[in-house]
C-alpha cells in the first residue's frame, strides 16, 4: 500500500474508534414477564475496594442464583456516590439497573444540605433494605477520658481546644458530631479527612485527640484494645457492639445510622420489583451473608419493599428536621 | 532461633500446594492486569474479593498480595514499550523506558526493571518481617505536618526530574498543580473549578490524565512521524541487560527500595510518589544526569525498585496493626474480617500462620515473578514489531477501555482523550510532560495535609518545625534550595568576571 494511503487509512481507524467508543451503546428493551433475560447491571456510588464492596459483592453473587441471571457489580464513584445515584435515576426502569448503597447520607442528608440532582423520594423505587451502620466517638484505649460525660465535661472547660477526625463535611458520620456538639453545648476541634481510614489513622497516630467514625471501620481496632468508644448512634444498645454506650443512653437524642438498602428507577414495573426482592431477600437470609454482616459489624436491618419506602420517606424526614433544627450546613 | 522457626514456618505454609497454586494466580493476574493499562489492582481485586469467601483466609490473602505486587512487576512493561502507564505508579518507568526502547534497549529496560522489582520486593518483605511493629508505629507517627513536608520536598525533587529547560518545567507542574486543585475541596465540602459540570466534582483523576498524557500523546507523535516517515525504530540490540547495565543499576535499585519502602509505609503513602522521588534522588545523584530523559538506565531501576518496595512496605501497617495505608490494603482488612481474623497489634502473635505464610507466599511470588516476567521479556518485544498502523489504534482502544474500566466514566475517556490532544501539542512545543503529572497528585495530596496541619495546630506554622519528622525534612528542602541558589549565584558571579575580563 503506498506510504500516504497507509497513514491516512491509520488515522481514519483512529477517528473511526474514537468516535465509536464515544457514541456509546444502545439498550434494547425487554419485557417484564420474561424478566430478567439479561445480566443486571448494579451501581455502587463509590469506588472499587469501599465498605459498599463488601457487603454487596458477596451479595450479589448469592443473589444471582435466586435472580437467575448475572448481577454485575459496577463501582462508579463520583460526588460522594450522587454520580452512581443519579446514573441510576436516570435510567430505564426496566430492572436492569439497580442502585446498591440506597439510603445512605448521599440520599437522606445530603439533599438537605444542597440541592442534589436526583429527588431521594420521587426517584427511586426502593426494592429492599439489608442492614446499617451507626456511627461513634473513638478515642485512645490511654485516654484521660473513660466515659462521654468525662469528654463533654473536658470539652466544656476548654472550648476549641479538643480535636477530632472525621470522614468528611457531608457526612453521615460527621453530622452526629456536630449534632452532639450543638446539643452539648460544646465546641470541638474538626479535622476533616478523606474517608474513615485517614480519619482513624489520626486517632491512632495520637495527632487528635478523638475521632467520629464509622463503628465498622473502627471496631477492630477496638477490639484489638487500641481505642474505645463513648457513644454510637443507635436508639439502643446492640450486641454486635459490646461494652459502649450509645448517645440516647447518654442523654443526646442522636441517632444517625448509614443504610444499605436496594433501589431501581422510579417507574420500573411491580413485577420486577417483587422478582429482585425476592432474591435478594433469600441472600440475605443465607447463612454465609448473614456471616459476613457480622464480621464486617454491619447491623442486619431486613425490611421489605413497602417497608423500606416508608423507613426511607420516614428517615428523609427526620434528617430534613435535624438539620433545621440545628441550623446545620456545609460550611461547619 | 525464634525467627528462624518462624521463617520456616512462613516457607512450609507458603510452598503447600494449596497456596502455591494461589500464589501463581494471583501474580499471573496481577502481571496481566498491571499490563493492562488504566485497569490497577484494585479493581481486580475488589472483583476477586468474593471468590476468596469460599476458600480459607490464607490462601485468599496470599492470593490478593500476589496481585498486588504482581500488577506493579506488570506496569512498567507497556510503559517502556510504548509509553503507556500500565499502572498509575509506572508513569515515571515511561520517562527513560520507552526512550531505551525507542534505542532499541527495550529487553534490558524490561529485564532491569523485572530484577530491580524482585530485589527490592524481596528486601521489602526481610524488612517486612523483622521490623513490621516498630515501622507500623513509625508511619502512624507521620501527621498532616510531616506529609506536607515530605510533599513539598517531593515537589522540589521533582523540579530537577525535567529534561528540558526548568522554566518549561515549572510552568507544567504549575498548571498540574492548577488542575489539581479542580474537584471538591476536602476541607471545606465545597466544589472548586468544577464549571458545573458534575463529572468534575472529583477531580481530574491521575489515571485519564497520565494516559492521556502519555498514550494518547504517544500515538499522535507518531501517526503525524509516520506521514513524514520519521520513524527511527532501531533494531533490536540485545534482550537481556548487559554487564555494564547491571553495575550501573545496583545502586539506584537499593535506593529505590529504601525510598520506595519508606514512603510505602506510610498511610496515604503513594506509589507515585515514591517512584518519582526515587527518580529525582537518582537523577540528582547520577554523573551525568543530562542523560535523564534519554534512556537512562537508572532512571528504570530505580523508581520500579521504588514502586515494588512500596508494595511490601503497604502490608506493614495492615499486618502489624490493622491499618490499612490505601485502598488496596483497605480490601485485604476485609478479606480479613470477612474470615474471622482481627488485624490489630496481636495479629502477629494470635495468627503466626497467617503472617509467616503470607510473608512466605511473598519471596514465594516475587520469585514466581521474576521466572515469569524474564523470559516473558523476549515475548514482550516482539509487539514492537507490530506494525504501527495496526499497533496504534489497538493501543487507543486499550487506553480508553483501561480508563473506562475504572469508573465506568464516559467522561473521563473524554478526559484522556483531552490530555491526549494536550500532551502532543506540548511535546510540539518541547515541554517536559511529568512534572503535569506530579502537579496533579501532590498538589491535593499537599494542599489537604497543609490545610489540616494547619486546622490541627490551630492556626499556627510553628507545627511545622517543633514536630521532629516535619522539622528535619524541612530542613532538607532547605539545604537543596540553598545549594542551588548559592550554585546560581556563583554562576551569576563567574559571568560577570568573565565579561569584566
């Protein structure tokens, strides 16, 4: 081939793949009774290797046997997980596509902070719920403080002068911070951190004083007898989490707990709903999941789908009254 | 001896059958998905996570380090052979790799970085095992102060790792820094520079940046050479490292590892980041460092020796403390918890099985490498031979598949054909491209530590320069700033003799 017509036929299959990879695909559509026909694409909002992960790959591949058809787990991290929950609202409700990690603060607190670009309670079909997680108080095992009275009492004498750690500004773990904080009538130190591991490493690393963590991400180091924890966010005390009181018992009304729950785009048929609660139902009672929710220190919460859009509309609410009761915003 | 009990211990556990077929999985999927660019570890592991549900906790986890370590013995092959980054932390192996390979050096660039990953792998692993507690409390020891510190000495090293002019240089770094900065702040919670655009509200991730970068860059350059016949692909010389290779690379291959060792162990710690200080400190040190840039054989050894040691010394806060330093690390936490096993300070005594084994399986698998990636070398440089008109679009569409693998992100394929278009006209225009890259990591990385060293001390600078670490690595950039402006100085001087006389 001659020299000039062989570089011209290069970029041209350049041009040709770049645009192709560009364009995009196409779905076509399928019915609702012969459901599902094809694999289930599920979204988790963050990125590969997060706590989501854990719970919902082992999940999904117990499920996939009830479902009988593949479920593919699809990490697609953005904002926080707005990216995968938006990707999910805008989807064809066709139950092929499903957003895992529904109900945490991405959803119930988050909108109540800054408009997000997906409405948590027009948006979704809420399929199922699995479990949650509350967030806590960490300090070190070597602390002065042995109780959550004896840190508030400290805090109180010297404003400002505590520091802690957190995950994040907009996080659900944050807020029971500054909740407790505000109803404490204390001032803290925050030190806000990319995700629950930095934060935790702070802790350990002795450069803060405390740190608000998710109670999963912290527990083995409790454990292992290197921190303790004043408070957790649950009405009342759960035995996966032995020895620690929780807020309420303390006198904060604070009770703030990540969900991990199952949605589909608002609009997809009863049918499928009822097909992929069913499944999932059936994996989460298996044995080996309901393991693996109690190793990792997530507390089952199984609800069913109406009694997951209620538990969501119901949880959306309460958020939406901390926050203006607090005067709560991102700025803090 | 104790230890030595122990180490038996480790290579009974690690040759069983068993868990030598997990091991050789682990690090021939690593190998494959380390080739493989945009995809890294830790989505392979993330998909393989489950699997290691139904098999004992020993073997998944030697199974999951073998990836690990195995996908950066991987990276660095698509980065000397076509200047692709098979994975974030090879970046710094395209400087001088691909330049060996363009000189027809490809199989000792692909051997020395083979060998130089197994030494330093496996003098991470002896490190590993005699000093995991003491180095585990170490790293924890690094706060925001002292990471900012290290950063900006990171930043400084690197402005020497240019070959081109400095000013060009800087000015590139600047705008990574600039691009950096774009995403939501993780102080505040505040969106910055995103133009409204959703898709921005993270970042500019390193991944669609570097393979854009270098890629996609990489593929422009030479469709535009091959229009004007160009090309100078000399024939291969050799596939194996030549004696003289081999003297010149010991030294900054134990460089490397201890840089990349140290840096490795600390949570937050990066690959990158240790491969490209290991690349500036073997520049800065090198007699002829204008050879950087053009196929400079050190600056292979020593950042892959880097970016290995790095992978062993990440196990070291996970094992002895149950910490784990990056994400990756973060999964094997949950491999762990997921069977039982409780990673704190007692793991090394309650588990001894499971942390000989695993340092075992780790000589183990670095050996396992080494035999599969060498004589993989000779298979490796015949892709070179592949014709262009067919080699280049089949690279775009591994790069932009790589990248959309990570996110599902149609965005950021947009993305890295962008920083595609952008890199060529740099080249064009004779800049450097790395410093971009480097702008884009440490820039966040060291606007977050400042920030919250700042937030911890409450305001003042002082935390910088009472807290030891922080005070002694400042005291570092000191001494470099100050050698090259006395040096600059003296050459101003000199000048104005020589125009006196």
């Amino acid at each position: 081939m001659e020299r000039a017509c062989r570089t011209r036929w290069t970029m041209c299959l350049t041009i040709l793949v770049l645009a192709f990879t560009l364009g995009g695909g196409t779905t076509l559509v399928f019915s609702a009774e012969k459901y599902p026909e094809k694999p289930v694409n599920a979204i988790i909002g963050y990125a590969a290797g997060g706590a989501p992960d854990l719970i919902f790959r082992p999940l999904a591949e117990i499920a996939q046997k009830h479902l009988g058809a593949p479920i593919v787990i699809l990490n697609k991290a953005g904002g926080g997980g707005v990216s995968g929950s938006l990707e999910v609202a805008k989807a064809r409700p066709d139950g092929y596509t499903l957003l895992m990690n529904f109900g945490g603060g991405e959803h119930l607190l988050f909108p109540h902070l800054e408009k997000p670009p997906f409405d948590t309670l027009a948006d979704f079909e809420p399929v199922i719920m699995l479990s949650y997680y509350p967030s806590g108080l960490f300090v070190k095992a070597d602390s002065p403080w042995k109780s959550l009275e004896e840190f508030t009492e400290y805090a109180k004498k010297k404003p400002g002068e505590l520091r802690y750690s957190h995950p994040g500004a907009a996080s659900m773990v944050n807020l029971a911070t500054v909740t407790y904080q505000k109803m404490a009538g204390i001032r803290l130190s925050a030190i806000p951190t990319g995700g629950g591991a930095p934060a935790m490493n702070m802790l350990l690393g002795g450069h803060v004083e405390a740190a608000q963590l998710g109670v999963p991400v912290a527990w083995p180091q409790v454990e292992g007898g290197q921190i303790r924890c004043l408070a957790y966010s649950l009405p009342k005390r759960a035995e996966m989490y032995p020895g620690s009181p929780t807020y309420v018992e303390k006198g904060f009304d604070i009770r703030f707990a990540v969900n991990q729950g199952i949605a589909a785009p608002k609009g997809t048929p009863k049918e499928i709903i009822q097909k992929l609660h069913d499944a999932f139902a059936r994996a989460f009672q298996d044995k080996e999941f309901q393991e693996v929710l109690g190793k990792l220190k997530f507390t089952p919460n199984y609800l069913n789908t109406e009694d997951t859009a209620k538990y969501i509309k119901e949880m959306f609410q309460y958020y939406g009254e901390v926050v203006k009761k607090f005067g709560i915003t991102l700025e803090k | 001896m104790d230890l030595l009990t122990n180490v038996m211990h480790g290579f009974v556990v690690a040759l069983d059958p068993h868990n030598l077929l997990y091991c050789f999985l682990g690090v021939l999927a690593g190998t494959l998905i380390g080739v493989l660019p945009g995809l890294g570890p830790l989505a392979a592991i993330a998909f393989l996570l489950p699997v290691t549900f139904y098999i004992p906790v020993v073997p998944s986890l030697i199974m999951l380090a073998g990836i690990y370590y195995g996908a950066m013995y991987g990276g660095s092959t698509t980065s000397i052979l076509v200047n692709i980054p098979g994975e974030a932390a090879s970046v710094v192996t395209c400087l001088d790799g691909y330049q060996m390979a363009l000189q027809g050096r490809a199989g000792p660039a692909l051997g020395i970085s083979a060998i130089g990953s197994f030494i330093a792998g496996s003098i991470g692993v002896v490190i590993l095992m005699l000093l995991a507690p003491p180095l585990a409390r170490f790293a924890l020891s690094f706060g925001p102060a002292e990471f900012a510190s290290l950063l900006l000495l990171a930043m400084i090293v690197v402005a020497y790792i240019g070959s081109g002019e400095t000013i060009k240089a800087l000015m590139i770094g600047t705008l990574g820094l600039a691009l950096g900065t774009i995403g939501t702040d993780q102080i505040s919670g505040f969106p910055r520079f995103d133009l409204g655009i959703r898709d921005l509200q993270d970042g500019i991730g390193v991944v669609p940046v570097a393979i854009g970068v270098f890629g996609i860059s990489e593929v422009l350059v030479n469709v535009e050479a091959l229009e004007r016949k160009d090309v100078v692909r000399t024939s291969l010389r050799g596939i194996f490292p030549s004696m003289q290779d081999y003297r010149d690379s010991a030294l900054p291959i134990l460089r490397g590892t201890l840089v990349g060792f140290l840096v490795g162990i600390l949570p937050g710690g990066s690959h990158i980041v240790s491969s490209f200080l290991s690349y500036g400190i073997e520049k800065k040190v090198s007699r002829h460092p204008e050879k950087f840039g053009h196929g400079a054989i050190e600056g292979v050894a020593g950042p892959e020796s880097a970016n290995n040691a790095a992978t062993s010394a990440a196990f070291v806060p996970l094992l002895s403390l149950g910490i784990p330093s990056n994400a990756v690390m973060a999964l094997m936490l949950g491999a762990l918890l997921i069977h039982g096993v409780i990673p704190g300070p007692k793991l090394i005594s309650e588990q001894p099985t499971l942390f000989w084994g695993v340092i075992g399986s780790m000589y183990v698998g670095n050996a396992m490498l080494l035999a599969l990636n060498l004589p993989l070398v000779g298979l490796w440089v015949q892709v070179l031979r592949v014709p262009y008109r067919i080699l280049l679009p089949l690279i775009i569409i591994f790069c932009l598949v790589g990248v959309y693998c990570i996110n599902g992100s149609h965005f950021e394929m947009f993305l890295t054909i962008l920083f595609g278009v952008f890199g060529y006209v740099m080249r064009k225009l004779d800049y450097d491209i790395a410093p971009l890259i480097m702008g884009v990591i440490i820039g966040p990385m060291f606007e977050t530590a400042f920030r919250q060293a700042l937030l911890l001390s409450k305001g003042s600078f002082s935390i910088f320069v009472t807290r030891p670490i922080s005070a002694c690595l400042l005291g570092v950039v000191f001494v470099l700033l100050a050698k090259t402006a006395i040096f600059k100085a003296g050459k101003g001087l000199n000048i104005f003799k020589k125009h006196k006389d």
